[in-house]
C-alpha cells in the first residue's frame, strides 16, 4: 500500500510540474498581443455569455444532432470529476471509495448516473469517429486539417474511449469484489451498467485477478487523465478550459464594428478645416495588423480557443464558391504564429515598448495568410456567427486588411478608384462633384 501511494504521489507531482509550465506557456503566448485589452466591461452581460455559450453550449444546438453527441461528452466529462476527485482522495490516503460513507445512498446513484453518461459518452465517441474517419464530411477535409489536426482529434476520441473502458474494468471488477464480501472492497450498492455489460465476463475469475484488473481500471482511468492534462497544450481540445474566459472576454460590439482610427480622423478633421476632437497619435506602422503583438490580447486568446470544429468554413460563402478563404484557417494560422514566437523568442529576443511586444524574426502573419485568403472575404459575418464558442475571424481579417492597404499600399487593384474618390469627394463614387455640393443648391 506504501509503494502505491508514494508512486502515485510521484506520478501525480510530476504531472502537475510539467503541466504547470505547459499552461504557463499558454498564457505567455495569450499576452503576447496588445497590453490591456482583455475587456472587462458590462460583467454582467460577460457572465451571463460564460453560464450561456461556454457552461451551456447554446450554439452547439444549432446542428442539433452533433449538439446532442457533444452534449453526452461533455456532460460525462463535468460529471467524472467527481470520479477524479474520490481517485485522488483515495490515492493519497491509501483507503477504497473513500466517499461511499458520507454519500451514504448517494453514493451508488452518483455512481450509476456517471457509468449511464459513460455509455453514452462512448456511443457519442463512436459516431464522431465515424464522421470523421468513415463518412468524411466535408468539413473535416478541409487543407487545413491535413495532417496533424486530423491526428489530433482522431487521438482524443481514442483516449476517451480508454478513458471510460478504465471506469467499466474498474467497476466491474469492483462489483463482483462487493459480491464476494472481498478484503476492503464495500459495498456501494448495484452498478447495474457495469454490472450488467463487464461483471458477468469477470464472475469466474479469481479474487486476486479481480484485484489486478480493478486496480488495472483505476490506473487506467487515472493515468488517461493526466495525459489529457498534459496533452490538452498542445491540442484544440483546450478549448475545454478556455472555454470560459473566452465567453467572458468575447467582443460585445456588433459585429464587424472595426475600431477607430482617431489619428486619421484628426487628419480628415486637419484637412477639411476643423479642429481635431482626440488627442492621440499612432505611428503610420501602427495601423492594422501585421502580426500577432498587432492583435488584442482577446483575440489571440480566441485563437487559442478555436475547437477546429469547421462550422465557420462551412458557411462560409467565400469558401463555398472555391475560393481560398478558410475562416478556420486563418484562426488556425494566428495559433500557429504564436506557436512559432513562443518556440523562436528563446533565441530571438522579446521586449515590450509601449505596451506592445518588439520582435523580428523576419516573418509575419502575411507569411501565412495571403491576400487572396484576405480579400475573398465580403464581411458578411457567417462565420462569426457559426462559431460555438465566440470566435470571431472576420477581426483578424479586417485588421489585416487594414495594415495592408494602410501600410502597404496594397489591395485589390479594383478597390483603388474608390479610395481615391473617397480622399477627394469623400464618397465612394467617382463623382466629379463634390459629395456635399448639393447642400449648397439646395440652401
């Protein structure tokens, strides 16, 4: 019994080490975008988004048949921490479903409703498999998915059905254990799921196999646990966690509202003759992004989010007429920016000067996401809309835009007449009259 605890004491540490500093990472790389702008206004609209679209997955209703599969997931998920909690709390003291005593009949109810979720969970595991890696639908195909994306889902969806093969070994072993008046092993009272689908293969075991398989079972279900802890960095299943300050700190305002330039509205103020209303001024290079530091830190926190789950790129109409734009792509593609700085600034370094991070690697996000991704966008905020958990793509793009064309001096060649009509008659027509002459006919 000593040797188990201390290994599990050892393993349990370890772990919390290694993904202290993992999460540590995720956070540094989060601040790497402008200082300050995590909003914290309205709290009570924030909160009631958090309770709304992150703890009730309002939007994953929307396609009600995938809604309802995720549902058993994740509420078996919420649900198994009470699991977690009696496996830590028995690991650390040595004893056996330490709660059974002050759960009373509690106890095996609480039991029975996690293992009728685990079933369900894994039937819901299956369909997902299914869909991805059978029928292949059409969002999970995507270029953006090649490769490790795809690895990535198809990983999570096998360890949650280890996860739960750990709950029925343990389980079933356990019952039969009860049954026989074994050791230490109380009685919980009937575990009719596992009873019923793993104790009657188990029944004609020894009772020393029935203690290694029970043990096997907690193990596994344990350890599958910890390697979701350690794995979830580095997977878009982060989006567990993040779930909930990005549904906090999502953006209030409408949709596509883009912010102001004050510094360029003094100088259209400058040039018509009026006196500028705001005092600040931003370097010309300070238009729009080019980069990640260019971003909020609210939308780099996003990026961290996205659940890669396609529902953007799927309505998408840009996309659905063959055009290079991905929504999902181009969230995908900031992660992977900050990915790439957080792995570079060990060698490159990273300093902040007015309140925005300085670092040169000779790349961008332009190295990444081309014009023509950027202006097959119409702004029609489909895929804002789509997103389960918030996201909002178009702010990248229209940021983007704005640099390019601000900085750059680039854009789409047919765009040009109207951003000379627009510095000269102030409309976007190319009128030879001035936009307010009629004002003056008419007085």
């Amino acid at each position: 019994m000593i040797i188990q605890i201390v290994l599990f004491l050892l393993v349990t540490i370890t772990v919390a080490f290694i993904a202290t500093k993992r999460f540590n990472r995720i956070f540094r790389m989060i601040m790497l975008g402008k200082e300050g702008t995590l909003p914290n206004d309205h709290s009570g609209i924030r909160w009631k988004n958090m309770i709304m679209f992150a703890l009730g997955q309002k939007k994953m209703f929307e396609k009600p048949i995938s809604g309802i599969f995720h549902l058993f997931i994740y509420v078996a998920f919420l649900f198994t921490q009470i699991d977690l909690i009696e496996i830590v709390i028995d690991g650390i003291s040595g004893q056996h479903r330490i709660l059974r005593p002050f759960l009373s009949i509690l106890y095996p109810l609480m039991i029975n409703f996690i293992e009728i979720l685990s079933v369900l969970a894994f039937i819901a595991t299956i369909v997902f498999l299914l869909r991805r890696n059978v029928l292949r639908l059409d969002r999970f195909q995507k270029p953006e998915l090649k490769g490790w994306p795809f690895r990535d889902a198809n990983l999570i969806l096998c360890g949650e059905i280890l996860l739960i093969t750990g709950i029925f070994l343990m389980n079933g072993a356990d019952q039969v254990l009860q049954d026989r008046h074994y050791g230490h092993y109380i009685n919980t009272g009937n575990l009719y799921m596992s009873g019923m689908l793993v104790s009657p293969s188990l029944s004609e075991l020894s009772n020393a196999s029935l203690v290694m398989i029970e043990r096997l079972g907690w193990w596994l279900h344990y350890l599958v646990i910890l390697g979701f802890i350690l794995y979830l960095p580095f997977s878009k299943h982060l989006h567990i966690f993040l779930a909930f300050p990005q549904a906090y700190f999502s953006k209030l305002s409408s949709r596509g509202m883009m912010s102001p330039m004050f510094a360029i509205e003094n100088e259209v103020r400058s040039m018509l003759g009026q006196e500028p209303t705001h005092s600040e001024t931003v370097a010309v290079e300070d238009f729009g992004a080019k980069d990640v530091f260019d971003l909020d830190q609210r939308v780099l926190l996003s990026a961290m989010t996205c659940t890669e789950c396609g529902r953007c790129t799927q309505l998408c109409p840009a996309n659905q007429t063959g055009k290079v734009l991905s929504p999902r792509k181009i969230v995908m593609d900031v992660r992977d920016r900050m990915e790439d700085i957080s792995t570079m600034s060990a060698k490159i370094s990273v300093e902040r000067v007015n309140s925005k991070l300085q670092f040169d690697d000779g790349k961008s996000l332009f190295d990444k996401i081309s014009a023509e991704e950027l202006y097959a966008c119409t702004s029609c905020n489909a895929c804002v809309e789509a997103c389960p958990v918030l996201i909002d793509p178009l702010e990248i793009i229209l940021q983007m835009r704005r640099y390019d064309i601000l900085v750059n001096s680039s854009g789409p060649a047919e765009w040009l007449p109207m951003f000379n009509s627009l510095e000269n008659n102030q409309s976007v027509w190319s009128l030879s009259a001035s936009r307010t002459e009629w004002l003056n006919e008419n007085i």
